[in-house]
C-alpha cells in the first residue's frame, strides 16, 4: 500500500535527523575528520591487528600491544634517510609492513591502520622533532615551520594519547646503524614532557 503525503512527509523527516545524527556521530570530538574508526582497506592489516589484540580485552592494552609491535618489528630505513632518497617510497601501511623497513612515516602511517583494523580512533601527526642531527639544539635555532616527523594520537578511555613508535623503537649508531631497542618513553607521555622534543604542526590524513 503506498504511504499517505503525511506519511512521506514523516518518513523524510525521520531520514534527514538519521542523516544529522551520522554526522555529528563522525564530526564529535571522540573522532577525527578522517574518521579514524574505519577499518584498514587490506587484509593483511586487518588479520594482523587481529592477532596483535587477540585475547586483549581493553583499548589500553590494545594500543599498547599495537604499539609495541610495529616498534618492535619495523627498521628504520637509514639507507634512504642517510643517502636522502626517502621520496624514493611511499611509506604507506601496507608497503612498509611489505618490507618491514619505514622512516617515521611509515611507523606512523602502519601504527594508524592497525588500530583502525582494532577499530581505535587514531590521528597521524606532523611536526617538528628534535631527532637525530638535531638533539641538544633549542627550538629557537630550528626551523619550525617546516616537519621533519611523525607520529600518533590515540582515543584511549576518554581521551587522546600521544604514540611515536619510530622513538620507541630503537636507535641509530654513529656508524649510521639501526639497533632495536624497545622502549615505552614515547607511549603516552606527558604532552608538557613530550612538548621538550615534539612540536605539533598539523594532523595529516591517512
């Protein structure tokens, strides 16, 4: 039976607040305009998020297991970073699992995907870091306009936690040598303690 114009009338009301409502749901402050709640687009990413959170009931653990695995598993490309051809690759989620070796890009971009895949809200962040070549300098005798880094934002219980696997990961000789070496000094540091090394720029879409 067709509806009544009444009936139409209420049925388009009832579809526009629907509408309304789905995008407040994605613009509210719980998420990022790049709605970090979708899961990631391959599915060696998505069975790999799933094994690295199996078992693990809470989002903390889950970023942390999530963290600690790329931090742990990922090398720091200093081929490229050394011999200046980083624009040689993508860094993308899926080619540096591929080849398990990334910049901070690369760290930064598989760290989102697969807290996406674990459907955690997430941010990728660039900045400014005062890292290798740049330690023991002020802010005052860096170009701050310019990025040099990456890193995350994680929505964990309520609120946005800072992540920068890359860090986190290891370090890099005189000889120009990555070690591994994993640590947690950079998993949810204090903003002010983090703000001495780590200045935000923007927030860049995956």
């Amino acid at each position: 039976m067709p509806f009544s114009r009444t009936e139409n009338r209420d049925r388009i009301i009832a579809l526009i607040v629907i509408a309304f409502l789905v995008i407040v749901y994605w613009k509210s402050p719980k998420h990022t305009l790049y709605q970090e709640m979708a899961v990631s687009d391959t599915k060696e990413i998505d069975q790999l998020a799933a094994s690295i959170t199996n078992g693990l009931s809470t989002d903390l653990q889950k970023t942390k297991a999530i963290h600690d695995w790329v931090a742990k598993n990922i090398t720091y490309d200093t081929e490229n970073f050394f011999n200046g051809t980083i624009n040689s690759r993508e860094y993308t989620a899926h080619e540096t699992l591929k080849k398990r070796t990334a910049v901070c890009a690369g760290y930064a971009n598989l760290n989102a995907a697969l807290h996406r895949a674990a459907g955690i809200p997430v941010k990728v962040v660039s900045g400014v870091a005062l890292g290798y070549g740049l330690k023991g300098k002020a802010w005052s005798e860096v170009d701050t306009t310019k990025p040099n880094h990456a890193w995350n934002e994680v929505y964990v219980n309520g609120k946005w936690i800072i992540e920068d696997p890359t860090w986190d990961a290891g370090y890099v000789t005189p000889d120009k040598k990555f070690v591994f070496s994993l640590r947690d000094t950079y998993f949810g540091p204090d903003p002010k303690e983090f703000a001495k090394d780590h200045l935000k720029l923007t927030e860049v879409e995956y």
